[in-house]
C-alpha cells in the first residue's frame, strides 16, 4: 500500500516515492530518531549545548542565592513583626489635679500592624509574594501599609527569580536552537542530503524539534536541579515532597514552553533562506513575544478593568460617612455632627464594608483579566503559570484579599455586637475579634489548587507548540531546498 | 565621499525589514503605553487633590500627615516613585514618621509598568543593535567593504558614515516615538500633564539623553562588527552583550548588592525604634507623674502647672528627635550604603545609567524622594513642632469652656524644584558615564577597523 503525500510531489524530495507506505515507517522512525540524535551532537560539538549549559546554571544559581537570601531577609522581617505582636504595649495618662483646675496628658506605643509571612517558594518563583509583605491593619476598615521605601533600587526592574532567568534564557536557548535548522542546512547543503532518505518533510521537521528540545531540556533540566538542590542543601529550602512535585511540575510547564520556542524557531527557519536573515527575524518575534505582548496584554487589563485607587476608596468612605452626618443633623438638630450616633455605626459599617468589598472585587477582577490576556502570549503563561504553581500568583493574591476581607468582617461584627455591651466586655470582645485576626495567616495552597490555577497557561503554552509546530510543517513542505 | 557611503548606508538601512517591523511595533506600543500613562497620571493627580482635602481637614496640632508632590513627567518615566511612600504622617507623641497607607498594585511586581524609558532603553537599544552588527562584518561578507576601501577615502571616514548611518536612523525613529507619546499623553490625560516650557525642555534634555544612549548601543554594535569576521557571529555577540547589560545586570544588580551589604530588615529596625520609644514613653510618664504631685504639693495654680507641663513636652520631644533620629541617621546611612553600592555596581550597564538620568530629570529618582524626606524632616522640625506647641500653648483645657480649635495652619510643605541645570548637575555621574562609554566604544571601534582584514 502506498501512501501518497504531497511530499512526494515536491521535485526536491528526490528518493521519497520509493519510500512512501507501511514498510518506509520503521526506517522513517529510525531516521527520525538518527536526525534528532545528529542534531544533539551537532549542539554538543559546536558548543551550543555547553555554553547553554553553563549560562543556565550560572544564572539559575545566582538567581536561586539572591532570591534565597531575599526570602531569608523577608522571613526574618515577618518573624520580628510577629514577635512585635508580643511586645507589652507601653502607655498611660498623667493627670495634673490642681487646686483652680485640671488637665492630664496621655502617651502610648502599640504594637506595628501585623504582615503575612512569604512563602517558601518565592525563593524559586517570588511573582506577587512581595506584595503580600506590606503591613495589613484590619479593624473596620483594611489599611494596607506603604511598601518600604528601602527596596526602591530594585523596583525599577523585574524580579531576577527563576521565572526571569527561564523566560529570557530558555526561550532565546531554544531558538539557537532550532533557528538553523532549514537555512543553515540548506547553506551548508546536508538538508538537500538528508531529503535524499526516506524520510517525509514533516518527519524531518519532527526530529529536528526532537533534537532541538532534547538538545535544550537536557542542560535546562541539569542547571534547575542544580539550582533545587542548592536552595536545599545551602538554604534548608523546599524539603517536603509536595515542594519537589510542584518543582517537577515547574520543570515540566518550563519544558512546554522551551517547546513552544523550538517551534517557532523551525517556523522562522522555514520562512527564511538565510541563516543571518533567521537569527534577525527571531531576536525580533522573540522581544515581541517575551518583551511586549505579556506587559502589553496587563496593560490591555488595567484599560478594560478600571479600579479605584486606594485613596478613591478612602474618599468614598469619607463621602458615605459625611453624607449619614449630615441627615442626623437634618433629622435631629441637637445632634452632633462630629461623630455619628450610635444609630448611625452599623449603617457606616455596612456602607464601608460594601464599598471596601468593591474595591477588592474590582482588584481581583483586573487580575484575573491581566492572567487571562497574559496567558495568550507564551511568556505571559509562563509567567502566570510559573506563579500559580508556586503558590505566589494571582489565585493566591486574591485568596489574601479574602482572608483580609474575612478579617475585616470579624471586626465589623465585633464592633456592631460590642455597640450593645458593657464597656468591659466591649473591649473584651474586641480583643478577641484582634486576636483572632492577627492568628489568620494565608497558607500554601494544596497542589491541586494550584494545577488548577495553571490550567489557563498551560493549555496555553500547549496551542502555541501545536500551533507553531504545524506551522513549521506546513512551511517545511513548500521549502526550497535548492 | 563621506555623504555618498551615508547615503548608502540609509538606503540600506531604510530598505531593511527590521526597521519596518519596528515601526509598526512602536506604533501599537507607543500609544498604548501612553495612553495608560496618562490615565495613570490623571489619577495621581486627581488622588493628591483628594489626599490634600482629606488631611486638610484632619490635620491637627497632635498629627498631620504631609504629602509628596506629583512629579510632573512621571508618565514619562515612573523611576521609583510609583515604589515609595508618597505620604508621612508626622504626630506630636512621636518622633518617627509613618507612611499611612499606599494602594495595591500586584500585577507591577509581575510586569513592571512600561513607559518611555522601558520603550527607549529595551526596544531602541535592540534596534540598533540590531541594525549596527551588520556594519563592518556584513559589508565584508558581500564583498563591499573591499570595494568602498578601494577607493581615496579613509578608514576613520568609513567608519564615521556607518555609525552615522545607524544613528540618524534610530534618532528619527526616537524623536518619532517621543512625539507621538508626548501628544497622546497630553490629549488624554485631560489637562492634567502640562506641557509648559520647563517640562518641553526637560522632554528636550530626555531625548537627548536617549540619543546618548543609542549611541552607545551603536557604537557597541559597530565595535563589535568591527572585531569579527562573519556577520552571524557579530549577531550572536551583540546579542548577547545586549541582553546581559540591558535584561540581565540591571535585573540583578541591587539584589547582588543587597546580598554583598545586608541591612536589617524594615521590622527589626521599627522595633528597635519601637523599643526606644517605649523606654521614652515610661520615663517621660515617670517625670510627668512625679512633676503633677510636686505641682499639686507645692499648691501651683493651673496656669503655671500648664507651662511647667508645656515646658516638659518642649524637652522630650527635642530628647526623642535626639535619640530617636540617631537611630533613624544610622539606618538611613546603612539603606544608602547599599543602595549607593548597588548603583555603583549597576551604572555601567548602559539602560541604569538612562534610567539613572531620566530619575533626576523627572524628579522620579531616589535622589528626589531623599529631597522630599529632608523636606518631610525640615517640616517636621521647624514647623509643625514649634506651631503645634504654640497651638497647645494657647489652649486652655482645664476651662470647660471651647478651646480656640485645634486646626494646625501649616504652609504647604516646601519641597525642592530644582531647576534644569541643577537636576542636570545631579545627574552628572551616570551621565558622564555614559558619555564615556560612548567615547571608548567609538575608539575601540575605530581601533578595531583599522586593523580589519577585509579579505
């Protein structure tokens, strides 16, 4: 039986007739796997693998020390605010009793407002964990505290966690490595060779992705565990076995999207004739893909998902509560127009409570977007989908948000049942709603939670290296090999 | 002979795909960007009004809270500010400043805000890199080179028409780019983004600083071309020179640093301070405990026991400044250790430098939030202590009666305008660094070229 393809058509593929049907399979598998190993010493010899090799552990490591020691410092501020928790609170009220009168004077130092403690993965991937370090004071209303002004030379620029060093490297890596695969053999004239075996187009296209991703994923995957091992044995870092899943789990999602760039670089290489012409044409689509597109793409969310600033907020509030002043002035003129009555409390409460859960809701919202539109694009996915594995990505943001918002609510209630008690157990109340607030700490998502999270990028990533993968072989068989 | 190779080199230049590609890019980016700048900006505007009639009427002689200016081309270039506190509440009871509140911005710390500087500094930078690799090598390889060279005509000549073929291009393409983001800012940001004639020559220093750093990047281009012999390996090279100092250095720099010169971390440092306080809280109830029973033994009238009292506020809050702001001077000079260190360590990096630069031009660098502090401090000290204690002073509370108010009538906080020149001669060290780099890049591509085999 013969199986006729277009490939046989083509006047290039000159010995491919004889080998169309069943019996060409096994040679064709064969070849395949013997182009890809060619490919893998080709990258070997020429040094394209060592010095892939050698970048990729240098930086991953520097990175792993940096982020290690940034964790360490981070971990060590949350630990000094939770023992400030601890600390007695100094005050008190002095009176000046005289004959022809009185006055007193009052001074007092409490505690600093509570901060949620990073994760420990933010040593590999930090993606908003940083965010979550800012102090949070829950009472009726959520305060979250400035960031410190102290880290501002590193604010100019990303983050060099793994997530950075995968997403320039892996991606650039990957199109050295599979940018030649047309041109350069076609200059060097082993492509018009290898057509002459019994092999499809599209096989050959297979096994130089083989090739390309095995010549990529085998330095990738011995600097990233270099880089586990060191967070482990030098920083005490990711020691349970759900840390070694979720940094199988990112090895396998950095794979998807080394894959994604060996793709377009067979792509690029099929459109091009020369190998210069390649290696332009891929530093350009390349800044598009990992510059652009994914800030682009946060950009667009911000456009299409407006929020309120925080002092926005503040101004609503402030708003709403002048507003319930100035009708209890309107209905009773005796009274006062300082503070609210107690009437008035629990529909202040309400009110701040709404608009403060809009505030949230339209955060998480313009979040979600961002993910979404960012997802689209390649590192956009990787980025997001890097951050959710580790527990430090938006579905983690926004479960902060809520353990705020709960939070919030606990003080709300306790407030509204204290406005109808003793003044003793008032305040005891109120102690309890604290102490129960600052006891909420986030906590690591299970790992399912977190695969769940990543769906969105990693089918992604998935569409993109079908896509591009199609691409190349749909490129490949109308290539002038000549 | 000099025109007719530049004009060569602009033809080639002009018919190459690359520069097509990045300008229809440019063109989707650049408004985009802008355009969320200026709604950006809008908003800082906007939110200031509200944080200034919201203090106003909260301030008082016990605590008043003092707010940073916004920086008037910070849709230019964000620099750090969009990263500092921009408000300080001041209190009487005190002598540490703390910032109140600050918004939520997480998607910043997984994509940092693209504005001009990202626009200029990262896709510029690779346009001409890209365009000036192909210089010297790529004429070799085509057999040109050997042509031009042929001919009554200098090495030094040759090289000057190829840089400059490289420049003009990319500075059009610059001026285009900073035109076209200049008006969407100001057509959308509704009023806010004034356009005067400070903030023109500021946006007129700005471009010419970027075309420094282009030239640099080309003449690295050039050097490069100028050392190699194929067109693929000068590539190869330029790109990765390129990503290291653009992408990779600036990105590590100031967590290296703050590895190399470690500073306590912020909680450790406030309890420290929050320990101190508290040890001045004690001893100050202490004196004033001990100075009411004495006033009440002695049988002072309540007028005199309020001076007395006032007089003993006047001392602990000069012992406070005095201790406290030790501990706050000590910190400050560790923070600026490190943070000088990480500068110095970054600077050389091409994009640090721009960015460097353009935070003193736009009064978005940490230069102008150190201002704003002493300003903050400045206030603190001269005005809102003295003034406070003279409200105070004038109250009466022991009298039942209504207290002449306690609304603290402060003047607006005089925070620093420098003027051009100044912010200029502030920026003096990463800018003469950058003309240096220029200069020895320029001489090892010349140096190079003389030396080329053209063969």
């Amino acid at each position: 039986m013969i199986e006729g393809t277009q490939d046989c058509k083509h006047p290039d593929n000159l010995s491919k007739g004889d080998f169309g049907g069943k019996q060409t399979m096994e040679p064709g598998r064969s070849l395949i796997w013997l182009i890809a190993r060619k490919e893998i010493i080709a990258n070997i010899r020429n040094f394209k693998t060592p010095v892939a090799l050698v970048i990729m552990t240098l930086l991953l490591l520097l990175s792993a020390h940096a982020l290690a020691l940034d964790y360490r410092n981070r971990l060590n501020n949350w630990s000094v605010n939770r023992d400030s928790q601890r600390d007695p609170i100094v005050g008190g009220r002095v009176s000046y009793d005289l004959s022809d009168g009185s006055f007193s004077y009052g001074v007092g130092f409490s505690h600093p407002p509570p901060i949620h403690s990073p994760q420990p993965f933010s040593a590999l991937i930090k993606g908003m964990d940083g965010e979550m370090d800012r102090s949070a004071n829950v009472s009726q209303r959520i305060v979250i505290g400035a960031r410190h002004g102290e880290l501002a030379t590193s604010a100019l620029f990303d983050t060099p966690d793994t997530s950075f060093v995968v997403k320039l490297l892996v991606s650039l890596f990957a199109l050295m490595f599979s940018l030649d695969a047309a041109p350069r053999e076609k200059e060097v004239g082993t492509l018009r060779a290898m057509l002459a075996q019994p092999i499809r187009r599209r096989e050959l296209i297979l096994s130089k992705s083989l090739g390309a991703s095995i010549s990529l994923l085998a330095p990738f995957a011995v600097a990233y565990f270099v880089e586990i091992i060191y967070l482990h044995l030098a920083h005490g870092l990711l020691n349970d076995r759900q840390d070694l899943v979720c940094a199988m789990l990112i090895f396998g999602f950095v794979s998807f999207y080394g894959i994604v760039f060996a793709h377009i670089g067979l792509f690029i290489s099929t459109i091009t004739t020369r190998t210069r012409i390649a290696i332009t044409t891929a530093l350009l689509a390349w800044a598009t893909i990992v510059l652009i597109l994914p800030n682009a793409s946060v950009l667009m969310a911000k456009l299409l998902t407006p929020t309120p600033s925080y002092n926005q907020l503040n101004a609503r509030l402030r708003d709403a509560r002048r507003r319930i002043l100035q009708e209890e002035a309107e209905n009773n003129s005796a009274a006062r127009t300082v503070r609210p009555s107690r009437q008035s409390l629990p529909r202040i409460y309400e009110i701040e409570r709404q608009e403060t859960d809009n505030y949230l809701a339209s955060k998480k919202d313009q979040n979600r977007r961002a993910r979404l539109f960012a997802s689209l694009s390649p590192a956009g996915a990787l980025t997001f989908g890097l951050s959710d594995l580790a527990g430090t990505g938006t579905d983690a943001y926004n479960a902060y948000l809520d353990i705020l918002g709960s939070s919030r609510d606990v003080m709300l209630d306790a407030l509204k049942r204290s406005l109808d008690l003793s003044r003793q157990d008032a305040d005891k109340l109120m102690q309890e709603a604290i102490e129960t607030v600052a006891n909420r700490q986030r906590r690591a998502e299970p790992l399912g939670a977190d695969l769940r999270s990543s769906i969105i990028p990693i089918t992604s990533l998935l569409a993109w290296a079908v896509l591009f993968g199609l691409a190349a072989c749909w490129r490949f068989k109308r290539y002038d090999v000549r | 002979m000099f025109l007719t190779i530049l004009r060569r080199e602009l033809q080639e230049t002009g018919a190459n795909s690359i520069l097509l590609s990045a300008l229809v890019a440019m063109t989707i980016l650049v408004p985009l960007s802008a355009y969320i700048q200026a709604g950006d900006y809008q908003r800082m505007v906007e939110d200031y009004a509200i944080r200034q009639s919201i203090h106003q009427t909260e301030n008082s002689s016990q605590s008043i809270v003092l707010i940073r200016p916004t920086p008037p081309l910070a849709p230019f270039f964000n620099g750090a500010y969009d990263s500092l506190p921009d408000e300080f509440r001041l209190r009487n009871d005190t002598a540490t400043t703390n910032t109140p509140s600050g918004d939520l911005t997480p998607l910043d710390w997984l994509f940092p805000k693209i504005d001009l500087s990202f626009i200029i500094g990262v896709l510029m930078t690779l346009l001409t890199i890209l365009l000036a690799h192909y210089t010297i090598a790529g004429d070799r390889e085509q057999g040109a080179l050997k042509l031009i060279l042929a001919g009554p005509i200098g090495r030094r000549t040759v090289l000057a028409a190829k840089v400059t073929g490289v420049i003009l291009p990319t500075t059009v393409i610059l001026i285009y780019i900073v035109f076209l983001y200049t008006i969407v800012v100001t057509v959308f940001s509704e009023g806010t983004f004034d356009l005067s004639g400070g903030n023109l020559s500021a946006l007129a220093v700005f471009t010419l600083v970027a075309i420094i750093v282009l030239i640099v990047t080309a003449a690295l281009g050039v050097a490069v071309s100028a050392s190699v012999q194929r067109s693929s390996v000068s590539l190869f090279a330029c790109a990765s020179i390129w990503i290291v100092i653009i992408l990779i250095w600036p990105t590590f720099g100031p967590y290296i640093a703050s590895s190399s010169k470690p500073v306590a971390p912020p909680e450790a440092f406030q309890r420290d301070m929050a320990s101190k306080e508290k040890e001045l809280v004690r001893e100050e109830l202490a004196e004033h405990r001990k100075t009411a029973a004495d006033l009440k033994a002695g049988q002072v009238g309540v007028e005199a026991a309020w001076r007395r009292y006032l007089e003993l506020r006047r001392g602990w809050i000069e012992r406070r400044n005095e201790e406290i702001g030790r501990l706050v001077n000590e910190r400050k000079e560790h923070v600026h250790d490190q943070q000088a260190f990480a500068r110095r360590i970054s600077l050389f990096s091409p994009y640090v430098a721009f960015k460097e630069v353009l935070g003193s031009l736009c009064g978005t660098g940490l230069e102008s939030y150190d201002e704003f502090l002493v300003a903050v401090e400045q206030c603190r000290q001269q005005e809102f202590i003295p003034k406070g204690l003279d409200l105070r002073s004038r109250q009466k509370p022991w009298l039942n009666a209504a207290s002449p108010g306690d609304r603290l009538q402060l003047r607006p906080l005089q925070t620093p305008s420098p003027t051009l020149s100044k912010r200029l001669a502030a920026a003096a060290w990463p800018l003469s660094i950058l003309i240096a780099e220029m200069i020895i890049l320029l001489t090892l591509g010349a140096l190079s070229f003389e030396r080329y085999d053209v063969r």
